[in-house]
C-alpha cells in the first residue's frame, strides 16, 4: 500500500504508514486499509465541511461587529451579504487545507469506520 498523504506531506510508496501533519501515524496506515476509497473520499469530504462549518462560526464571530461600509452602508441587505460572503470564505479555507481540524476529523472517523468493518 502507498503512503496516505494528509496535510500535502509527501511519502515513499513503499512506506506503510500514514503522515499526518508531518508524523508517521500506523494506525491510521491500517484503518485506511480496511475502508474503502468511496468511503475515504466521501469522509474527507465530511471532514472538510466540518471545518468550513467551524470557520464560517468564526468569521462570522468576527464581522459581527464591523458596521455596514462603502457601497452598501448600514442597509439590511448587508447582512445577507455578509453571511454569504463569510459561508464562502470558510469553505474556500477548508478545501485549501484550512487550520487541521478536517485532518483529526478524518483521521477520527476512519479509526471509527475501521472499527466497525473489523
């Protein structure tokens, strides 16, 4: 089996272990093993929308304060704007790697799925 890369840390592909954050991990190197790539992509895919639902809660702690400037001034209509923007920074975040928690995430939800098929 070739090396899971996470995190875009590079592996040899004779190497059977995982590298999560810049550290070899066997354990998931094996549960990985045991789930199947459908299964592995639509996790990651979970994984990442788990962060992007995280930072969205965060920029949108951050903005909540910032009164409506420029072109849409104090209008009710900056607020919906505001949300859609912060909604597509955190996903824009999270699929570019965003601050790890997709990667415990994964990682987590793969030792589970493992569990289950063994």
């Amino acid at each position: 089996m070739a090396a899971s890369i996470i995190n875009g840390l590079n592996g040899s592909s004779n190497d059977k272990t995982s590298i999560v954050n810049g550290r070899k991990d066997p354990l998931l190197a094996q549960a990985l093993s045991k789930v199947s790539p459908e299964a592995q992509k639509k996790i990651r895919t979970q994984a990442q929308d788990f962060e992007a639902m995280f930072l969205n809660s965060m920029f949108s702690q951050m903005t909540s304060g910032v009164k409506g400037e420029g072109p849409f001034g104090e209008t009710t209509g900056t607020g919906a704007w505001r949300s859609m923007l912060t909604d597509q920074y955190s996903k824009s975040f999270a699929k570019s790697g965003g601050v790890g928690i997709s990667n415990d995430v994964f990682r987590s939800l793969i030792l589970q799925q493992a569990s289950r098929t063994a």
